[in-house]
C-alpha cells in the first residue's frame, strides 16, 4: 500500500461500449466510463454522485471488475486488480464486495436467506455445515434479521429487510472494501436512514470502507467523508463533504445542490438553470458541460478542462471556477 495508506487507487479508468453506424459499418464508442482517477483511504467512504446515465455504476462495476474495464489501472492495497487472471481474482474477491440497487432483484427467489447469506462463505472454503449455519446466524443479527430468518425466502420479506439480507451476504467473508450501488433509492424514504446508519455502523465496527453510488446528494453528504461528482463519463468535481456543500465551484454541482429541496442555499449566488436538458454527445475535446452550462465561454467549446486543485483537496474541472 502506498504511503498516504490508500486502500483503493483507480487511475484513468475507462469503461467503453460500442455500437454499430447508422449508415457505416464503423463502430461508434460509448464512453461510459471516460478516464476517472480517485482514491480512497482505508476506513474512508468516498461518494460518487451524479445523474442517472452518468456512469457511476458502470464505474462501480469496473472497479471490481464485475464488468472488464476497457482500460486504466485499479490498484487494491498496491496490487493492479485490472492485471490479475481468473484465480488472481477468485482469491481477490472476499476482499471486495458489491451491494447492489435493487434488493428485490439481486437476491435469488429460489433461495433460502441461508444460502444466500452463506453462499460466498461455502465457495470460498471459509466455513460449511453447522459453522456455517452459525456464521449465516451471526451475520443476520449484525444487520438487525433474526436467526430463524435463514429458514425463509426472500418474498417473505420488505424491501429493506431484503436489502438487509444483500448487506449480510457482502459482509460474510469480511471484506475491506464495498461498493454500495444506490443501497437506499429502491426503499421507502422512512427505511432509508435505518439503512444507511446501518452501513455506517458496520464500517465503523468492521473497519470497512465505501464506494458510495447515489444520485442523491443529501444521501451522499449524510455518509460519505469525501464526495466526487461525474458527469457524462468524468469526475468534474471532488472536495470533502461539508466542503463542497459550503463551496461548489463547479456549475453542474451547484446546479445538483441547488436542486436538493429544501435546503439552504443561501451562500450560492441565483444562477440561472441549464440550457437544455439532454445535449448531444461530446464531438471533440470541448468541456463536457459546455452544452448545458449558462456561463459556456469560447475556450469551453474548443478546450477540455483538467481536474485541478483549487486548494485544501477541493478539485475541479472548469476553466471559469465561479
């Protein structure tokens, strides 16, 4: 690991897809993950935010290589996981964990809460029979179930005791790092924070550390240390919570905050609001956000800007920081 003890260092990651031309037979790339660099610090919850469609969840994905990164390097405790064959990974995987969005569909309706919870726990040789009944047990009460809960299916249960059971299933092997995939927009606003004290609770017993996906920013502030904000493929913004909510200097994130309800916004100037609401594709090496963005200037057209620190580890990509 390296000296600032970063657990997680992703550089220039890059997730692409491709479709066939309308009228060639070129393929024409989908940049869905368009070159980001972050790291993350052990015990840390970093926030990623941004749109629907924006790329966080792909980035997700490729970070645990759950989907094969078109390239880029992800660093895990100083080891390239991008580089690491099947079974470099295989060994890999206790250590990295997914929740992911939907806990109505990520967890097998065929399957007894017992097996789902103590799947991971069976195909990594960790525990099997009655130890593993009493691991499955443990796990349930860690995160709020009851033991004679491993008898049932998960149609038996709400979403967020579902969502609970996805939680139980990432922690059983006792990984360092997870990646929460929107864990709470599928629940109920009254769940919601019982969730999300949860995932504090158990990084703070456990010693894990977060990727946290959301496109909620209020959600994001409420867990994360530190918060990145992507759009259309790219980090355009990354500073410490309580930072960037007091001093957002990149438009797009002012215009997410100011988008947040009820919350005051009294130190952020009356802006007006987007130019439209679904730009084109990107053509050249122009900024990204120019299309939407009310302040575009010239450079903005012609120029793509790089992620800079405007000081106190507050970066951001914007050639005219407001």
């Amino acid at each position: 690991m390296s000296q600032n003890n970063f657990l997680l260092e992703v550089q220039d990651l890059k997730k692409y897809y491709y479709k066939e031309g309308f009228l060639t037979s070129d393929k024409i790339p989908i940049r869905a993950v368009n070159g980001i660099s972050f790291s993350i610090r052990k015990g840390e919850t970093l926030g990623l935010v941004g749109e629907s469609g924006c790329g966080k969840t792909t980035a997700g994905k490729s970070i645990l290589r759950l989907i094969e990164p078109t390239s880029g390097q992800v660093f895990f405790k100083g080891q390239d996981i991008v580089r690491l064959d099947r079974e470099g990974m295989r060994k890999l995987r206790p250590h990295m964990q997914f929740i992911f969005q939907d806990p109505y569909e990520s967890l097998n309706p065929r399957m007894k809460v017992e097996e789902i919870v103590g799947e991971g726990l069976e195909v990594h040789r960790v525990a099997r029979g009655k130890e593993k009944l009493r691991r499955v047990s443990e796990l349930l009460e860690k995160v709020g179930l009851h033991p004679q809960d491993a008898q049932r299916y998960p149609h038996e249960f709400s979403g967020g005791q579902r969502q609970r059971i996805g939680i139980a299933r990432a922690i059983s092997l006792n990984p360092e790092l997870i990646v929460a995939d929107e864990p709470v927009s599928a629940l109920d606003v009254s769940i919601q924070a019982q969730i999300l004290n949860l995932l504090m609770d158990l990084r703070d017993q456990l010693g894990l550390t977060y990727l946290f996906i959301s496109h909620d920013l209020r959600v994001v502030k409420y867990v994360s240390d530190r918060i990145a904000v992507m759009y259309m493929g790219k980090i355009v913004e990354m500073a410490h919570s309580e930072d960037l909510f007091k001093r957002p200097l990149h438009h797009y994130t002012q215009v997410l905050l100011k988008a947040i309800p009820k919350l005051d916004l009294s130190q952020i100037r009356e802006r007006p609001l987007l130019k439209e609401e679904h730009p084109s594709p990107p053509s050249g090496h122009e900024c990204l956000f120019q299309a939407r963005c009310p302040h575009s200037r010239e450079k903005c057209q012609t120029e793509e800007p790089v992620l800079l620190d405007e000081g106190e580890d507050h970066f951001v990509a914007c050639h005219f920081v407001s």
